[in-house]
C-alpha cells in the first residue's frame, strides 16, 4: 500500500490524475446543472403541456426517483467495470434525456422519459467522481477532492438559476433544453479525448478481488441487509433527506415561482435570490464539515442544522410579503443551516461496520434522492388540493398555494431534530 500511496503522488501521475479528475467531475457539475433546470421553467411547464402541479412535480421528480435506488449497485459497477466505459454511457443517457426533453411535440410523457433518462446517466456522476479520485489519487487527498466535488455541484446549480431564466425568456424552455442537450456533447468529447484507461495497480486490485470472491452478489446483499438493519442508518437517513428537502423541493423546482410571487420579482431576479440556497451550501458544507472533524461532533451539528433550518423556513414562508433582498439573505443563511447534511453520510460510515463504508454511504444516498424525489411531486399535489379551497384564477397558482405545500419543508425538519436526539454520536469510540 505505501508503494502504491508513492507511486500516485509523483510528478507524472499526478498530471494524469488531475486530467482524469477533471473528465469526471466536469460531468458531475453538469448533471446538477441539469437537474435543477426545470426550476428556472416552472410556468413554461404548466402552459406548454396544460398540466396540473402534481403531474409536472411526478414528471420532473421522475430524475430523483430513479437517481436514487441506483446508488445501491452504482458503486459495484465502477469496482467491475472501472469509469471510463461508464461514464461515457452514462453521458450519453443524460444528453439523450435533454433532446427528448426539448421535443417539439407537446407530450408530458416524452418529457418524463427525458428526465427519467437524465436520473439513470446522473446516478453515475457523484459516485464515478469519487471512483476516479480514489483510483488516482493518494488517501490524504480524497477529503479535499470529496469537498471540492461539492462544491462543484452547487456550482451547476448556481449556473442553472438566474443564466438558465434569462435564456428561457430569450430562446424558450425548449431550445433551452436543446442547448444543454449541446452541452453535454461537449462532456462526452472531453472524457473520450482526456480520461485515461483504468492503471495498472487498479486492475491488479480488480483482478484480485473478482478472482477471490466467486460470490460476490451474495456478499453484496448481506452487506447491504446489515447496513439496513441497522436502526442508525434509517435515523441518519431520514435527517439527512429532511436537511436536503429544501434544496430539492424549494431550490431545484417551486422556489423560483415562489419567489416571484410573494416579492413581486421578476423571473430573473427571483433565479438570483433562490440561486443564494446554493451558494450557502457552497461555502457552509466543507467549513461546517471539516469544523465537524476538528470538534469531534456529528450528532450536535445535525440537530443545531435543523434547529436552524426550521427557524429560517418558517421565516421565508409564513410572511406575506418579503424584500428582494431579504428572501436571498435567508436563503443564503437557510443554505449554510442545511449543509450539514454532508455530514450524515461520514456518520452512517462511523457507526456501520468498516468493511461496509461505500454500503453505508450508498444507503444514506438511497433515502436522500429517493425521498427527495418523491417530496416534489407530494408538493404538487398539496398545491392542487390548496386549490380546492382557494380556487386558481386566470390559470396561475397564488403564493397561498405554495405556501400551503412549503410549509411541509420545515414540518419535516422538526421531525428531524426529534429524530437526532435518538442518534448515537458516531465520533465516541474515536
């Protein structure tokens, strides 16, 4: 191991892991860009295919439904297959699901599949870019990687808000969703040109492990039935999913048109302040993550997050009226509240078995964007069933409708403060 621990930090290798770093991670800041496009295009939804808020919330969230149960065999298949085959096919999945998206004929089920295709592809991204550092890089390096990767997400994201409204009020969602179509050609050309084959030491470890372990799936399922077994994971699941809500459920779709309508702003102007959840994640979750480290806590950073994280929902959504300024201010503030979530998947890890460390994270990952998926469209349908007390005129929703469906966000966060004082803090036995 220490050979091979010197051998990826030398001079040469190391230029060659930067440029494999790099292909991969440029696909996992374009994915998130992806998947938060339809925030930018609420409206432009419901009109073009004369859709209820339930059906356009099952149609985009179809990306997270999908996204997250693959994290469970995703991990397996970079072990057997290594990145380069599957991160051009899985490029290929997300591009294809944009030019589907962007099909001129106004068919809510095309537009499911495309999102559904872009879920299977992007399922591969975050995982596929850890793979390549863990493979290229040496161990005192995969922190900083890890964090960086973050960070290059909320990066996409950022890049998906205010730019992505502007281009769809000059081009249209459509040409838009053509547009990003373009784009990840542009991922698949750098990654066929740049990612190097699998190493050598990789493959003597691939060989190894395939040769010595004939029953690998069976393997695979106890491990995963542990993991399941253990009531932690379940407990630190359910807090990371409700600390991820408010970007998936308010960032990623109904924030924008949220937004515009409880401050009067444009489209543009409402992507900018919403885009400030993101840029809170940003800077909160690698301090607040290695703050975590330095002090030793887990359990009390979780419970402190949603403590937070429910004061300030409850201030972005109970007023009638906000300030421009001021919904960016608290969703800059929600941001940086919520961000501990990366801290679960590090506690799951801590208080599972050592040998079971990608199980484990792909556990908390699984309940994230499976729940999270689902947390859109139960949104739409609290929208449509406000909308039978408080009927929509001229076609639009009110921000009484939203607000009636936001409101889950900080319910669900209480829930998660009461479930962190059944946490073990994970850090006791270290």
């Amino acid at each position: 191991m220490e050979d091979l621990e010197s051998l990826k930090g030398t001079s040469k290798v190391r230029r060659v892991a930067w440029g494999a770093w790099i292909c991969a991670a440029v696909f996992y800041l374009y994915e998130y860009f992806v998947r938060v496009i339809p925030s930018a295009m609420g409206n432009d939804l419901h009109a073009a295919f004369n859709a209820n808020a339930a059906t356009i919330g099952f149609a985009c969230g179809l990306y997270y439904i999908v996204y997250g149960p693959l994290q469970l065999i995703v991990g397996s298949f970079y072990d057997r297959f290594g990145a380069r085959r599957l991160l051009i096919g899985s490029i290929t999945l997300v591009l294809s699901g944009c030019f589907l998206a962007a099909c001129p004929f106004p068919n809510i089920r095309l537009f499911a599949m495309g999102r559904l295709l872009m879920g299977v592809g992007s399922a591969f991204a975050f995982i596929g870019t850890i793979y390549v550092a863990t493979v290229w890089f040496p161990s005192t390096k995969l922190a900083f990687l890890s964090g960086l990767t973050t960070a290059l997400g909320m990066l996409g994201a950022l890049l998906a808000q205010a730019p992505i409204a502007r281009m769809v009020q000059l081009i249209n969602w459509r040409n838009t969703w053509l547009l990003a179509g373009l784009l990840g050609f542009g991922c698949l050309f750098l990654i066929l040109r740049r990612l190097p084959t699998t190493p050598e030491w990789e493959m003597r470890r691939h060989d190894t492990y395939f040769d010595s372990n004939r029953h690998a799936l069976s393997q695979f399922i106890a491990g995963f039935l542990l993991v399941a077994k253990n009531p932690q994971t379940w407990i630190i699941g359910s807090i990371a999913c409700v600390l991820f809500m408010p970007l998936v459920v308010f960032a990623d779709f109904w924030g924008i048109q949220y937004i515009e309508l409880v401050v009067g702003a444009t489209k543009s102007q409402a992507a900018l302040a919403n885009g400030m959840l993101y840029m809170g994640w940003l800077l909160g979750s690698p301090v607040l993550g290695a703050l975590s480290d330095y002090l030793s806590h887990r359990r009390n950073f979780l419970s402190y997050s949603c403590l937070f994280s429910t004061l300030l929902l409850l201030m972005l959504l109970l007023p009638s009226h906000l300030s421009l300024v001021g919904a960016g201010v608290i969703l800059f503030l929600l941001g940086i509240a919520s961000s501990p979530e990366v801290i679960c998947f590090i506690a799951n890890v801590e208080l599972n078995p050592p040998f079971l460390k990608a199980t484990s994270v792909a556990m908390v990952n699984t309940i994230v964007m499976l729940f999270g998926g689902l947390m859109q469209p139960l949104c739409g349908l609290l929208i449509d069933f406000r909308c039978r007390t408080i009927p929509v005129v001229s076609g639009e929703y009110t921000a009484g409708h939203y607000r009636f469906a936001l409101l889950m966000l900080p319910i669900a966060t209480s829930i998660g403060l009461m479930l962190s004082f059944f946490m073990k803090e994970s850090t006791e036995d270290f």
